[in-house]
C-alpha cells in the first residue's frame, strides 16, 4: 500500500494550487487577512478611534465594497475575542487558530480566493472576451490518449502565444483581490500593532523590546544594550530597528484603516 508522501511546512505553506484551483496569494496571507478583518471588527464595535496627525480616524467598516460584499462578516465569531483587555496577548496564537481549526473561516471564504478557471464551452455558451482567450479544437476519435494529449499541448503552447501578442493586457483578479505581501511582514505589524494597542504609553525601547520577543523569539536585556540609565538611551546601532517598529505601528492603523475601505494590503499609505 502507497503512502502519500507528506509535505515540508514550506511546502504548505507556499501551496496556491489544489487541482485545477489556484489562489491569488499564498494561504498564510489569507490568514492574516481574516485576523486583521476580525480585530477591525472587533475595533469598530469598540468605536475606537485611530490617531494619526492629530487627526482621529474611526474604525468602520464599509460593508458595500467590493470585499466585503463577498466576505460576510456575520462568519466572524463575536464570542472569540483577540482584543480581550484581561488576556491581551496571552494565548493570542491559540485564538487566532481558532479563527480556522473551530470555525473555519479559510474554508468557508476560500472561494473568492481563487483565480478564475479555464472553461469548457457548451454548444452556443459565450464567455467575455475581454477576460478570456477562446480556443476552438477538434480531437480524432482515431488516435490514442498519449498522441492526443502530446499534439494538445503543442497546439495550446502555439496558440497560447499567438494570442497573448495579440491581445490586449487585462489582469484578470479573484473576487477579493490582495496585493503581493510577505506574511512575515504581516505577522509583524499585526503584533507590533497589538503590542501598542495594549499599552498606549509603551516606550519605543519597550516595543522594540516586547516585539523581538513575540515575534523573533529574541531576548533583548535593556541594561546591558541601552545602559543603566531610565532616560535618554544610547540607541546605538538599534536606532534603526526602534524606528521601525514605530513606522510597523503606522503601518498597523494605515492597514486596518485601508483594509475597512476594502484594500488589502495597503499600509504604506492611508487611502481616501
């Protein structure tokens, strides 16, 4: 008896194709995607309030576009809390799990994920041509499945290229489109913003501090790095990776901000 052959994590976690499926991104940034969906939702029945350039910015979310016409927000559970003020980021990794062992939600919103498909025509059935290229191709009932299939995929490949010259340029999306991004950036302004979030009067130091330890796993002493005194640290060379985190905290509201409007990921920028 076969024994199917087990992925490596990497390989899990760069899968995009399952049969003739294939993602828009890889699946851990899906999962990003949900958890930040349900902290903004979370934010917006809290009516907090983002700041930025002493300017306030309320957390709602615009259920009429685009994303969140296919995404209901109803799967989300209110039960599950990943802002819980007592907990805060104790356990945060197991709810976050949660979010997809227990409810399911990748599952369920998996659909409008996927690229579109290639079709088979039935006698007289029209697709747009402005998002498909048509190919008309008559098979011998005369030759063997191997001789079939080697002249199809030469005569695809030909055509294939003919065409894509010919055609005019159109990107062709799933139904909740998402720009490229790491997930690895993702983790970490989804964490760099949780940290803030639960400690408004956390020093940069500390975040920087608190940040190397939830998602790097790194252990900072701040005696020993920043000397003994409680005011004006020597920054040194972590002068640039303290700065970073306050721009991730940026990021942070810039992306929940954006995401409310139906843009993901974009966290550079805070879209009109």
């Amino acid at each position: 008896m076969k024994t199917k052959k087990r992925l490596t994590y990497d390989q899990k976690r760069d899968r995009k194709t399952r049969g003739t499926e294939t993602l828009g991104q890889y699946i851990p940034v899906y999962r990003w995607l949900i958890s930040f969906i349900k902290i903004a939702k979370e934010l917006e029945k809290k009516k907090y309030v983002i700041e930025h350039n002493k300017k306030k910015y309320p957390v709602k979310i615009n259920r009429n576009c685009n994303m969140f016409q296919h995404i209901d927000l109803k799967l989300f559970p209110d039960s599950l809390k990943l802002l819980d003020s007592q907990k805060q980021l104790q356990g945060i990794t197991y709810r976050i799990k949660l979010l997809e062992t227990k409810y399911g939600l990748f599952r369920k919103l998996r659909e409008h994920f996927i690229l579109p498909e290639i079709k088979y025509l039935k006698d007289n059935q029209t697709v747009d041509r402005n998002k498909y290229d048509v190919v008309t191709i008559a098979v011998p009932k005369n030759k063997g499945k191997e001789n079939i299939l080697r002249e199809l995929r030469k005569s695809l490949e030909t055509q294939i290229e003919t065409l894509s010259v010919k055609r005019k340029v159109v990107e062709i999306k799933e139904n909740v489109p998402i720009r490229f991004v790491r997930d690895d950036a993702l983790k970490r302004v989804f964490y760099t913003f949780l940290i803030k979030y639960f400690n408004p009067k956390i020093s940069p130091v500390e975040l920087y501090v608190q940040v190397r330890k939830r998602v790097f796993n790194e252990t900072v002493d701040i005696k020993t790095t920043f000397g003994k005194k409680t005011s004006g640290y020597n920054y040194l060379d972590y002068d640039v990776q303290i700065k970073n985190c306050l721009r991730d905290v940026k990021w942070g509201k810039f992306l929940i901000l954006n995401l409310c409007k139906g843009h993901f990921v974009e966290m550079k920028n805070l879209l009109k």
